[in-house]
C-alpha cells in the first residue's frame, strides 16, 4: 500500500472531529490526496451501524458482545470497501478513531476479554493497520465537562457512549494509556487541553515526517 492511514484517538470531548479537519485542510493545501472517515461509519452501511450503536432507542439493552460484534462489523466493511482501496491508490486517509477505540472501549471500558477483543479487531482489519494514531489526551474531568457543554448546546439525538458513567471513562482513559505505553512508535500523545491552534501544531509536527515518503501530490 502507498498511502498513509492516519487515525484520531481519545476519550470524548478530544477535539479530534475538529483536528481531523485542519490537518485534513493542510494535506490538501499542499497538494495531498486526503480522506476524512469515522468510525463506527464511513460507508452507507457503517452508517445505518452508527445509529444503531449510538442513537437508536433499543441500544439502551444492547449487550457489550453485541457492541463489539457491530463496532467491527462496521469496520471490516470500512476497511475493505474503502481504506485498502485508498491507501492503494496513494492516498492520505485520516480516520476518527479505529481498532484503539475498540480496546479502550468494549475491552477496557466495557471489561470485555482483551484476548478476544483483539481476535475480533484481526479478523476485521487483517493487516491493515495505521502508520501514525494521534491519541488526544484529555483528562476524564476535563472530558465530562466538554461532554455536558456540548449536551446543552446542541439538541442533537442521545448518545448511548456519553451516558456512560464516570467509572466507564476512567477505564477508557486508561486504556488508551497502555495502547500509547504498548506502542509508543506507532501511537503519539497530544495534550488536547491546549488550545485548538496549539493541538494542530502538535500534530503537524508528528505527520510532517510521514509526508516525505509519499512525495508531492
């Protein structure tokens, strides 16, 4: 593959919807082929899993099996019907959480079993995994109080994962430390408390490096 995947981590309240779109902005300044996915979504089907997973009124008695079970549902169809073909044809792909999400969130945060967390992860993924993650450290209080602003100025539907517990996040939040402790390579910390023009110069200091390989676009 000749691309670069790229993706966004942290807990809720990160900023990272707003840093995929500057850095996504920068790319294509400069000439690069960028594209913005998410997850769980990213293609029509993605999408409809989307909302099943966080908006629609049954997920209140969803199991935390079920959740994994449709995280990487939605995944696998992401990877194949869209990354692979990016990357193959030399595009930059930046992505709005990714495999991590599902350790930090149906592993850690749910208490799935991390050894079958990561069977379901491979089989969804195969060997496509990201060259850089960005993991956008917020503290579980500074999260919570992003989270409940956010709640009241917007009159968006429900989100099943922001009505999880305090508990749920510190676990998240942990998490996501050990996968940055495990893959420090791979997996660089920015301090999301900095303010958004201070978080986007962080990050374009860590992809800067990545760019050269791939030449001018």
């Amino acid at each position: 593959m000749s691309g670069l995947f790229i993706t966004f981590e942290g807990t809720e309240g990160g900023g990272k919807s707003t840093q995929v779109a500057l850095l996504a902005e920068r790319l294509r300044k400069l000439g690069h082929r960028a594209r913005v996915l998410r997850e769980p979504g990213g293609t029509p089907i993605g999408e409809e899993i989307r909302h099943l997973l966080k908006h629609h009124p049954a997920n209140v008695v969803m199991m935390p099996e079920a959740e994994l079970l449709l995280m990487n549902a939605s995944r696998a169809q992401l990877v194949l019907e869209v990354i692979r073909p990016a990357l193959t044809a030399g595009e930059i792909v930046l992505c709005d959480r990714f495999h991590d999400s599902t350790t930090a969130y149906q592993g850690h945060g749910r208490q799935l079993d991390l050894a079958l967390v990561q069977s379901v992860i491979e089989f969804a993924v195969g060997q496509t995994r990201p060259h850089l993650t960005l993991l956008l450290r917020v503290p579980t209080e500074v999260s919570e109080a992003r989270r409940q602003a956010r709640q009241a100025a917007t009159a968006g539907p429900r989100d099943r994962f922001e009505e999880a517990d305090r508990a749920f996040f510190h676990r998240v939040e942990l998490g996501f430390q050990m996968i940055a402790e495990a893959e420090p390579e791979r997996v660089k910390v920015v301090d999301a408390t900095q303010s958004i023009e201070a978080v986007h110069d962080d990050i374009w200091r860590l992809v800067a490096p990545h760019l050269s390989p791939l030449g001018e676009r």
